[in-house]
C-alpha cells in the first residue's frame, strides 16, 4: 500500500481534523489538528530535520481523526532557538513540558492530562532524548516513527534521572545514546510509512538496546491509530480503581513491600505531577514498609482552589486509609508546590485527622503557598492572588514539622525559619537532591516521629 492511499483510506474512515497555527515562545508556530469532539488525549508531535511538512500533517490528521489533540512542533525551528541559549548543556525536556501545559491551558482542558511524545525520523532520535531526559509521569508515553541515527546536536544534553542520553560526537557535535532505563513507556515503530532508519546499516550494534525486547510493526497509519489505542485501552486496564469515597481526587496509591510498619505516607507533589522525585521518594517509603497516596498537585490544581478544598481533599484521604488501618499513622509530605501547602492543610484539617499525623515534612517549599498552578510558575515570574506565606502558618501549627533542602539551595526558606516551627534538614545538592531521591525518602523514614 503506498503512502497516499493509506492516508486517503484513513480519511475516508475518519473524521477530517482542523488545523491552526498557534505561536508559543521558543516554538514559534504550532501545528495544532483539532478532533472533532473532545480530545482523549494530547500527542506533541516533532517534525523531521527538514520541518513540518506534508508527511507531518498527514500523520497529524489521521492521529486527530482518532481523538487526540496533536500539537506538531517543527523541530529545526526550535532547535534554532534553543541553541541560542548559551548554556553548559540543555535542558528540551523543561521546554517540552511547559509547552503542553500552555497548550492543555490554551484549550481549555477540564484536567491535565500526560501528553503522548511523538517524533517523526530526526523527530524521533530527538523525542527519545526528551523522554530520556525528563523526570518519570512527565510523558505518558513515546512514539517513534522512524529513527535517524545520523542526528546531531549542537549541545550536550543536560543529565536527567535516567541518566545522559547525548555523547561527544566530535567537531562540537552531540549524538543521541540510550539511556539503560528509558523512564516513559515506548512505543517504536522504525518502520512507519513514509519513514527511514537513517544510519542503520553502520549503527547495528547501537540498535539493539533501543529495540531490544520490542515489538516491531511495519504497518501503515492506520495500523499506528489502532496501536495506540490498544495501548491506551492496556493501560487503563492495568490501572487499579480507587475506592469510591475518593475515587475523584488525583491519586496515586502504592502498596508497601513487605510487612505494613502502619504508617501512610501522603505526599503532595511538586507542581509537575507525580513525576520523577515524588515517585522515587514513594518507591524508598514503600521499600521501609510505608503505604503510600500520591496527590498529584498539578492535577487537583490545574483549577484554583481555595486552601479549604485542599485541606477537605486531604481529610478525606486520612479518614479513607485510616477506616482501612485503624491503627496507622500518618505523615504530610510536600515537594516544592506541594510542600508550601502542607502547613496550611495541615492548619485547616478536622482535629480528628490531624490527630492521626505524626509530621508534615516540607522538601524544598516555597515562602508562599498558592492554590492553582499557572504557565510561567516554573520560572517564578507569576503573581497568585490569594498566596498564603508559610512562616506564619508553621508557626501556629500543632503538628511537627521537618524542612528539608539541599545543601546548593542558598535562598531555601528552611535556611530562615525558626526551628522552632520548623526543624531543617539537609542533603546534598540543590532542589532535585542531584537524583538521590532514596536518600531523600530514607531521611523521611529516619525522622518520622514514632507514637503510640
């Protein structure tokens, strides 16, 4: 089947998407492909070298004919500009995530949801160096369409969690290298119609880490729609339900391994959602026998809120898990957006719940709480009517509380604070802990208060 008639079949089965230019910052003009009823999901789709052009929009119609929202971003005219920061190393990922919460805002999404990274050849060696270098839960997953091998970059990238996905290729060039463990789930399909794997013949051995264990399709677009949504349908089954009581709230629940130590952690997540540090702080809590509930912040704050429901959302939580383990103890614990609320949760809490909490533990917070997350908040220049500052509420606050930062964090509030209210605590490195989020967790653990 050629090219054209594959897409022609596809629109002849699906609806016809519309398209319209959008302009955000480093990204210059978007491609959006609007689906025709809400979107089911947002794919951010990156061009090949040679930039959006006719095989992008193909693809984009036939994924919006499908229900997602597809935001193409042609891929030289970014990189353009993010050269243009004289920088040690990049950082695309940052760039990546703030787009599709721009976007997800500019399209008036009820919720945020995890957008799906897509590139297209080039496109795709460079979506894989995104997804590499972003913290866990940034993406839902990634999909490759192709693969060019031959693609270089003018910068290093900066490390991520996963490791450093870009290596010196000479003549101040930068290559593209698998990370050993890829952080978002990935979908590759080096044999889509209309693409390449440039390179491949002298590249065999790199190959094998990124498609061993892979399935491999050679299908056409449609074959792609279809994979998608089995994936997402696979997904959706994989996920355990919620209790009913809060079955509407954004949470993450995870079991501890090994014997139950009665204790439940709830954790309230930086302003990036449940991603790479409040996941790896969960996963050392659960291996000390700690149960886990994850509140993602950028979800249940993607509307303003006022501190009342965030305190209201809390307590509900506590009485769940408390009916459930009559005879466990509680802890708050925030990371960046996340730690600035949990004094003032913790303050607005019914006496019953806030009984059950042993301590708050505050890694990294800010001076001011605020009630809704807003584009331009990871670059501090965003005025939150409505923001509470901290050190008063910490002062009144009856339940322990630990401030946690890193040593390189020379403006960290906890550095100010009257120990009093609050005792600091510190780790090496500045405010994601140089990825030690084991460490990070186990310093919970080691302070967690021990009652009766």
């Amino acid at each position: 089947m050629t090219l054209s008639l594959a897409f022609a079949l596809i629109a002849a089965t699906t609806a016809t998407a519309s398209t319209e230019p959008l302009h955000y910052g480093l990204f210059g003009d978007l491609h959006v492909a609007r689906p025709e009823q809400a979107a089911q999901r947002t794919l951010l789709f990156l061009s090949d070298a040679d930039g959006w052009n006719a095989r992008e929009e193909s693809y984009a119609d036939a994924l919006a004919g499908a229900g997602a929202l597809v935001v193409g971003i042609d891929l030289p005219s970014y990189l353009k500009e993010l050269y243009s920061i004289k920088a040690k190393c990049a950082y695309p990922a940052a760039h990546v995530e703030e787009v599709s919460h721009w976007v997800e805002r500019h399209e008036n999404f009820a919720d945020y949801t995890a957008p799906t990274l897509v590139g297209l050849d080039a496109g795709a060696t460079f979506a894989y160096a995104v997804a590499a270098q972003a913290p866990a839960g940034t993406f839902a997953s990634l999909v490759t369409l192709g693969y060019d091998f031959e693609f270089r970059l003018q910068q290093p990238l900066c490390p991520g969690d996963a490791g450093t996905a870009s290596a010196d290729a000479g003549h101040r060039h930068y290559r593209v290298v698998p990370v050993p463990h890829l952080p978002t789930p990935w979908l590759p399909q080096p044999f889509a119609p209309g693409t390449r794997v440039n390179g491949l013949p002298q590249k065999l051995m790199q190959v094998a880490p990124f498609l061993a264990h892979r399935h491999v399709e050679r299908a056409p677009p449609a074959a792609l729609v279809a994979s998608l949504e089995r994936w997402q349908r696979r997904e959706a089954r994989r996920a355990k339900p919620l209790p009913e009581d809060v079955a509407d709230l954004p949470l993450t629940d995870i079991a501890p391994e090994g014997p139950f130590k009665q204790r439940v952690a709830i954790i309230l997540t930086g302003d990036g959602g449940w991603a790479g540090l409040d996941q790896g702080v969960a996963a050392a809590l659960a291996k000390d026998g700690v149960r886990v509930i994850g509140l993602s912040t950028l979800k249940f704050f993607w509307q303003t809120r006022k501190p009342e429901e965030a305190a209201e959302a809390v307590s509900r939580i506590i009485g769940h898990y408390a009916a459930e383990f009559p005879d466990a103890r509680f802890a708050l614990i925030g990371y960046s957006f996340g730690a600035s609320l949990a004094p003032v949760v913790v303050n607005r809490l019914p006496d019953e719940a806030r009984a059950k909490l042993d301590a708050q533990f505050m890694i990294s917070p800010d001076d001011e709480a605020v009630f809704e997350i807003k584009v331009g908040d990871w670059f501090g220049n965003v005025k939150h009517d409505g923001a509470l500052p901290i050190a008063p509420e910490l002062a009144k606050s009856a339940v322990p509380a630990f401030c946690v930062h890193g040593a390189d964090e020379d403006d960290s509030i906890c550095r100010t604070l009257d120990t009093k209210s609050a005792t600091p605590l510190q780790l090496p490195g500045g405010h994601h802990y140089d990825g030690d989020y084991e460490g990070l967790g186990k310093l919970v653990a080691t302070h967690w208060p021990v009652k009766g």
